[in-house]
C-alpha cells in the first residue's frame, strides 16, 4: 500500500480518477448520538486523504467538491465515503482538510520520537498509543515515571526538535534483512506492498503506514502534560505538540484570566482562594441543612399545637429537599392526617410527598402523579417522587381535600346507628369518584360535603331524641312535652 500522502505527505490536492462508486451506509456518532448515513463509497486511482493506521485517524477532505465523511482501507485501496456520488471514470480533484491532517502528521510524529527517545533513555517500551482530539497519550511499559525522568524526556525531545532532524520514508520489500531490525508492533493481516519504515536520522527506524513530517523542526515544540495511571505496570504519558502546544497555552491564559477576574488574586493564588471557598461552602451548606431540618421540626409542631388543625395538611417551600418532606411526615401521625408536601420552583419542577392513610395514599398517588408529570412511587401510607412541573400544584390540594373531607365524613356516618345514611352516603362518593374527574368530581363532591354536614346536625338531634326519650320512659323528666320543648328550642 502506498497513497500518494504516504510517498508525500506534503501534497494537499490531487487530480486522478474515480474508478467505483457503490452505494454504502456509514454509521458514526454526531453529538453523543449513533445515527446512520446513507452515501456512496468511492474508490480512486490514487488518493491524498489518509485511510486510518498506526493509531492515525483518517483524514477529511473534498472529491470533486463533495464532502469526505470517512476514508477507511480495505486491502491494497481506500475507501472514500461521500454523501453524493461521482461519476466513475470521471477526473476529480481531490483536496484534504490541512489543518487536520497536518496537527496529526505532528501528533503522530511526535510519538514516534517521544517513543524513541524513552526507550533510549530509561529502557522503557511503548505498549500502545492514542491520538485523541485534544490530547494525546503514550502507554509506557513502566509501573511510573518519576517527575525527573518526564523532565528529561521532554529536554530530550525538544533538544532534537531543535536539532532540525530530518525524516525519511524507506520503502522496502517484506523479505529484506533490514526489516528485522526495525521497531515494529506487528503487519496488519490484510497489509499490501512494500514495507514502509519511518527513519528519524541516528533517533529511531520504526515500521508505520501513517503520514509524518519531513524534518523534526516541523513539530515547533513537545509538551509532556505529564503522566496517568495505566492498566497493570503501565503508565500513560500524556502530550501534546506543535500547534496543539500553542493552542493549550493560549486557552490556559483565558482560563487564568477570567480566574484573575473571578477570584480577585493573581494566578499563584488561584489555589489556596478556591481551596477556600470551597470549605466555606461546604460549610454554609451543612449550616443551611440543618436550619432547614430545624424548619421541618417547627413546621409540623406548629401544625401539632393548632387546636383547629383539622386532619388534612399541606404545605409548598421552595427551598427544601426529600429530607425536608420526610421529617414532616415523620413527625406528624399520618394514620389520621392527610399531607401533602412540596419543593421547588412554583411553576416549575420539583419534588413531592403525600403521605396519609394507606389506602388512600395508593388511590390518589397515581392521580397526583399524572397532575404533576411527574415520577415516583409508594407504599406504606406514602408516596413521593419527582414532579416535571408544580404548576397544578393547588389543583392537586383542592383535589386531595375534598377527597378528604368527603371520606372523613363518611367515617362519622359508620356507626350502626345510622347505618342506612352510611351505605347512602359511602356509595354515593364511591360511585362518584369512579365515574367522574376533574371539576366535575369537585363540584359533586362539594354538594356531598354539604349534604354530609346536613346528615351530622340530624344525627345529633337524633341522639338527643333518643335520649331524652329514655329520660321520659325511665321517669327521669316528667312529660314529653317538656322534651319536645327543648328540642325545638335546639332547632332554633
Ligand atoms: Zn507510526
């Protein structure tokens, strides 16, 4: 395999021609997302764009104008993908995208002398390595490198960089002698044509497909950011070089300006200031935790002490977390109050809990749910989760109330004495509930509410009734007439 950019990587356009063109897919991921192209593949009679190899990724480029998505090889050819075809036989012109190819002609480079230069100097052999899009990293067969050792490393480099060592490209045939004395991980299995070795003069012969710089003064300058811990006994070196190195200072000089801006110190101070802040965050949040724990406490004794707390609560904060909710429903007896409880923002999302008998807590949940687009879950008399939005939130309170209100009564109307009216009433709201929703429930509920009240003042009177009758049947009053008197006088 030789392209035209590996017999020289300089050349940035080509005019050859197409020799196929088939429709193809390409799968890649766009934004953290995998999605599928659909395209052509081209093959030409000869390319500048790099298939990828040797840890180069592939280049970018133009085929007559049309976009360059992917080049990859397969045997002795590249395979260019484009998302509208060229007509086979036709001329092209073929243009790579520069700025890419040639940051990893110095990326690619630069490892070949970083690689060289280690194993000189401490013994230590390059396992693997990767050109990533903003940094680069070397994996040294060593358990660490000492500071020291990545000082004079980089010296070494950059000594050489400055030494204006040229690069040459030898092609030899698979079965010449010299072969075997380069540095090598290995052919790939489908690997064609002559053998190509990278030769760094007096530095390093090592066997590479990829395109590299002609001379070492092309790579202007080598980082070594420093180093990583690698898989077991490895270490990773991380670097950077040529215009990578430029850009890294100038968007370290942006960072540190607006730091400059931020924290009111100069850039040797930036440190300790944050060090700073910090703790006094963290403390400001323990002291914010606990007063909002304290709040909790005093919120549901405050209810507690209310002699006309009724036995329904509800309560909105916008500061507040689950924690918040829970010392609430922990401290209130949920056996016989109803709570509902939320954080967050009024309109927006936040979080819930309603808490109260279980039964009931297992009906309305999923309905508090759906009014709150929210998600979340329940058991033992609570429900709690997560709402997308609180701005039902007095829907949902009105709801739980009447809802309330209207079981609480039918609890009174339970005792044998006016069994009748209960199993009226009870079967009155259950069919309700089942067969209404919304506004509709709410209003029926009202009147049920209403006409509940009704049946308590009759119930009382009755009591009353029956009482004073046993009075009268025991000689305890003389004359009913008298009972009849004061109940009037009651009715009044
Ligand atoms: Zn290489």
């Amino acid at each position: 395999m030789a392209f035209q950019c590996q017999r020289d990587s300089y050349m940035r356009e080509l005019v050859t021609s197409v020799v196929s063109c088939s429709p193809a897919e390409l799968q890649r991921e766009a934004s953290g997302k995998k999605e599928t192209v659909k395209g052509f593949n081209v093959k030409l009679l000869d390319t500048v764009l790099f298939p990828e190899g040797g840890g180069q990724p592939d280049d970018r480029g133009l085929i007559g104008g049309v976009p360059v998505l992917r080049v990859t090889r397969l045997g002795p050819d590249a395979v260019h993908f484009v998302a509208s075809p060229v007509q086979v036989g036709q001329e092209v012109r073929v243009e790579v995208d520069w700025e890419r190819r040639f940051d990893h002609m110095q990326q690619h480079s630069g490892q070949h002398l970083i690689t060289a230069v280690a194993e000189n100097l401490f013994g230590y052999r390059t396992t693997s390595w990767e050109l990533g899009r903003q940094r680069s990293t070397i994996e040294l067969d060593a358990p660490s490198v000492t500071p020291a050792q990545l000082r004079a490393l980089e010296d070494s480099v950059n000594e050489k960089i400055r030494g204006h060592v040229p690069v040459n490209v030898q092609l030899l045939s698979v079965d010449d002698p010299a072969v075997e004395k380069v540095r090598s991980r290995g052919l790939p299995d489908d690997h064609a044509g002559p053998i190509r070795i990278i030769d760094i003069e007096g530095v390093d012969a090592n066997m590479c497909c990829g395109t590299h710089v002609s001379n070492l003064s092309h790579l202007q300058v080598i980082k070594l950011l420093g180093t990583e811990k690698g898989k077991k006994n490895k270490t990773n070196l991380v670097f950077l070089v040529g215009n990578r190195v430029l850009r890294y200072a100038e968007k370290s000089y942006s960072t540190e300006r607006s730091l400059v801006s931020l924290l009111k110190t100069g850039p040797d101070e930036h440190v300790e200031a944050v060090d700073k802040l910090q703790k006094s965050v963290k403390l400001l949040q323990k002291t914010n935790l606990s007063l909002l724990r304290d709040v909790a406490v005093l919120v549901a004794q405050n209810f507690k002490n209310n002699p006309q707390r009724g036995n329904f609560f509800s309560l909105h904060r916008k500061e507040g977390d689950n924690e918040f909710m829970s010392i609430i429903a922990n401290e209130i007896n949920t056996e016989e109050t109803q709570l509902f409880l939320t954080v967050g923002e009024e309109k927006g999302p936040g979080l819930f809990l309603l808490a109260g008998p279980s039964g009931r807590v297992a009906e309305m949940g999923p309905r508090v749910l759906e009014m709150l687009q929210g998600k979340g879950a329940g058991k033992n008399g609570r429900f709690q989760g997560k709402a997308n939005s609180l701005a039902r939130r007095a829907e949902v309170e009105a709801l739980l109330q009447q809802q309330h209100t209207a079981e609480g009564d039918e609890q009174v109307f339970q005792a044998p004495a006016n069994a009748v009216t209960a199993v009226t009433v009870h079967s009155c709201t259950r069919g309700l509930r089942s067969s209404l929703t919304g506004s509709e429930y709410s209003r029926m509920a009202r009147k049920s509410t209403t006409m509940v009240r009704r049946m308590r003042t009759m119930k009382r009177h009755l009591n009353l009734f029956h009482t004073m009758n046993f009075m009268v049947l025991h000689g305890l009053v003389n004359q009913k007439k008298d009972v009849s008197g004061r109940l009037r006088g009651m009715n009044s």
